[in-house]
C-alpha cells in the first residue's frame, strides 16, 4: 500500500524514470498507474526534481491524448507519482508486434499525439522526449502522450546545462543533438522520426553501440527519406529538416494529418519585415521598432520603469556631452583622426577604433563583458527592451518573445557573478544569481555565442 491509498498489483513497464506499477485507488476505486521516484523520502536527486517538474507540468496541461497526472505522493517507501493508467502497449511496441504500419492507421495513431503536443506548445511546453514508446495506444488505437519527466517549460534554467543532451538519439532533432536547446521545433521533428518509425517499421537512425557516430549523422548528413511515403512525403520533409525555422507547427502538422490524403501543404508564413539592427542596451524606443517581429508584446512593467528611465537619463547625459564637445571643438569628436589624417588610430568604449574615416571595430573582451552586464540588467527589469538584444535565429530558438519572456518575467533580478569573453572565439562563459519574483534565488552557469555587427554585439546561440 502506498500512501495508504494506493494498492500495488503488478509491475507493467520500467523506463529511465524508474518502474511503472498498476495500483488500485482504494479511495476512488479506480486503477492507476504509479511510477516510483527517487531513493530516499524527501531527497532532493534529478529523478525527485524531474518528477515534480511532470507533475506540475502535466497539471498545467489537461488534454484527451495526454497522460493526467494526478498526484505526487510521498511514502516510506519513497516518492511515487499517480498517473492515469492506460490499457494497451505503445506505438514502439505495436510496429515490433506488427511490423510496417499502413498510412491510414500511422495517420489516425501520430495525428493524436500531434494534438496533443500542439496544445502543450500553446501553454509554452516543450516535451523533448517525443518518441513512439512514449505514445500509448490503447485496444482501439486511442493514443495518450506521455512521460513529460525531461519537458521544459519555457526557459527553465534548471535544464539549460552547457553539454546536456535530453531525448532518445535515435529521434533527436539536430540542434539537439548539437548540444543547443530543444524547442517548439525540436518536437516537431521527433514527431516526424516518429511517424517515419511507423511507415518503415525501424527508427529512422539505428543508434547500435556507436552514439557518437548517430549523433555525427543526424547533425551532418540530410535526412532519410521514404520512397513509398506518398501523400505523407511532404510531412516527413517538412517536420524532418535540419533548419527548424523551415519545419511546420505542430499545429500545421496536426491539421495535415487530420486532413488525409486530401491534405494541402499549409500557407507558408511571410518572414517579418526587416528591421534596423538593435543598439544593445534598453532603449525605451526599440520595442516599437520590433513590433513587426515580435507581435504582440506586452507593455513594460511598471513597477520596473524607474530604472528604464534612469538607463535612458544616463543615455541622454551621454549625449549632451557628445553635443557639448562638438560646440568647444567644432565638431571633432575625442576618437575621430581629422580628414585625411594618417594612420592613428584610437580605441572607443567596445574597443573600436578608426584610421582617416573609416571605423574598423573590433570586438573585445571588455566590450562583450560590458554587453552581457547589460544585457541582464535590461532583461530583468523589462524582457521586451532585452529581446531585441537576441539575434533573430536565437529569438526563435528561445520559443519567440512568449517563451522568452515566460522565463524573465519570473525573475526580479540577476547578479552577474563572475564573467569571462573571448573575443576570438565570440563566446562568453558567466555566472549569474537570480531573486526571483516569488522571493527565491537560484544560480545557472551559462555559455553564449555573440555576434558582432556595426559595432555591436547579440546574442546568438547557448554554447
């Protein structure tokens, strides 16, 4: 008996969250599935965290082909998380009992699961283990979707460690693989690996004893393609594509598959007009440049104005000095060699200098240093002054301004701890400490790769 409510039956699956069991809820009287966790009553080892992190995620995502999750329960046996217990196998197990699925049922089967993983992506969930063991399917092929244990929601730091690799290799999206961040876009493909395991009755990479050689594969080379995949050819190209920016939604993919053979390809989406290059720093006025591309984005928060405004008072001040020196001067600035001049040259604040006319700036690594001090401050006080700091690749990898600002909307502020850049390689290595809003503090270490364009810096990628 656990938690002197649930009784145990029989083991029925074991899996890298621990063992699954059949239970009665003497309670309700109902069966359920119990899955243990962990080793000790209130310890605090990944497995404990990444059940409380299923369980409050599932809790945020209540859907007809998502496994519920109905309690956490602590025992002295241990920690054990109650799940709605599905009758059945999975759709791993089902093409290993059946072999190659026909297109009508791999459709009925994955537009399920699609469904349901659309709706998590519109509460800022990504799951980041999609794969054909983890969708269940009952006696009349009624799919469930589960195990969330490894899913994110937005940008928990909690899961941004440099060098992890969640997921199933043999399902892995190549950006994951590369070690950078899933997405909305990671599952996306994983749906499609998925969907390709049901129409060719393998995985579409064999893993084998040569990870290593896997992960080189989906990262480098194109992507398998099925010959006899017909009317489904154009979903497996467009959910299985190196670049994520070009994979549908899932909301797309779910459409095309609850269309049948009679399904369209869906309207592409017109890229966001260009707009100028974001000065870093928080610029009252660079929201309003970006609207184009960022949409919707809410209005600042006002309890954080003072400070935006005391950033933009020492922008101000900065330029009546400029204007104060040009009037002594007649126009020379102190870093300007006068026209025509030889070959001096001087270092301005990102370490920039110029010859005659022609700035030849550099990147540096007090420059960078400087930006990323910056660039927390602004994000804690106001996430859309800070986004538009982010380079575009990086925006939608971050799950666009809603799941960028879902993260930094829970943080009051963040201390830069400790901050080394190298210019060369364009990385910069930091520690911060985050006050969250709840009063709580926690600590990340991150990687980041910048950019340097017209003298100044974004933010690229999560190294």
């Amino acid at each position: 008996m656990i938690a002197g409510r649930y009784e145990l039956e029989r083991e029925v699956g074991r899996g890298g969250m621990g063992a699954v069991w059949l239970a009665e809820d003497t309670v309700l009287g109902r069966r359920v599935a119990v899955k243990k966790v962990g080793m000790t009553p209130g310890g605090s080892s990944p497995d404990l965290e990444r059940a409380e992190r299923e369980a409050r995620l599932a809790a945020r995502l209540s859907h007809a082909h998502s496994v519920a999750v109905f309690d956490l329960v602590t025992d002295e046996d241990g920690q054990w998380l109650v799940m709605e217990y599905v009758e059945g196998t999975t759709l791993a197990g089902l093409v290993k009992e059946e072999g190659v699925l026909p297109p009508e049922r791999a459709t009925l089967l994955l537009q399920q699961a699609a469904d349901a993983l659309a709706a998590a992506h519109s509460v800022g969930i990504v799951h980041r283990d999609v794969k054909p063991s983890n969708m269940l399917v009952d006696a009349e092929d009624h799919v469930k979707l589960s195990d969330f244990g490894i899913a994110k929601a937005e940008a928990d730091v909690t899961l941004t460690q440099t060098g992890l690799v969640t997921g199933s290799p043999a399902y892995l999206a190549p950006e994951v693989a590369s070690g950078r961040p899933a997405t909305d876009a990671s599952d996306v493909w994983s749906l499609g690996a998925s969907l390709f395991h049901a129409l060719a009755g393998r995985p579409p990479y064999e893993v084998g004893d040569n990870l290593m050689g896997t992960l080189y594969q989906i990262v480098h080379e194109e992507p398998p393609r099925l010959e006899d995949a017909g009317w489904l050819a154009p979903l497996l190209e467009a959910t299985m594509t190196h670049d994520p920016a070009a994979r549908w939604s899932m909301a797309q993919v779910r459409d095309y598959l609850a269309a049948g053979p009679s399904a369209t390809r869906p309207t592409p989406v017109p890229a966001p007009a260009p707009v100028p290059t974001p000065v870093p720093g928080p610029d009252p006025t660079a929201a309003v440049e970006h609207t184009a591309a960022l949409q919707a984005v809410p209005e600042p928060r006002r309890s954080r104005t003072p400070l935006l405004l005391a950033v933009a008072g020492v922008v101000l001040l900065v330029a009546l000095v400029g204007v104060a020196w040009a009037l002594v001067t007649g126009g020379d600035s102190p870093s300007a060699t006068p026209a025509g001049g030889g070959g001096s040259s001087s270092s301005d604040g990102n370490g920039g200098g110029s010859t005659g006319n022609t700035p030849k700036e550099q990147p540096t690594a007090a420059g960078m240093e400087t930006f990323i001090s910056d660039y927390l401050t602004t994000a804690a006080a106001d996430p859309s002054q800070s986004f538009p700091m982010l380079t575009k690749s990086f925006q939608a990898a971050s799950g666009g301004y809603e799941g960028y600002s879902g993260f930094w909307d829970t943080i009051e502020s963040a201390r830069l701890v400790d901050v080394s850049a190298d210019p060369e390689s364009m990385t910069v290595a930091y520690t911060v400490d985050y006050v969250k809003t709840d009063g709580s503090e926690t600590s990340g270490d991150v990687v980041l790769g910048l950019v340097f364009r017209k003298g100044e810096y974004l933010i690229n990628e999560e190294a």
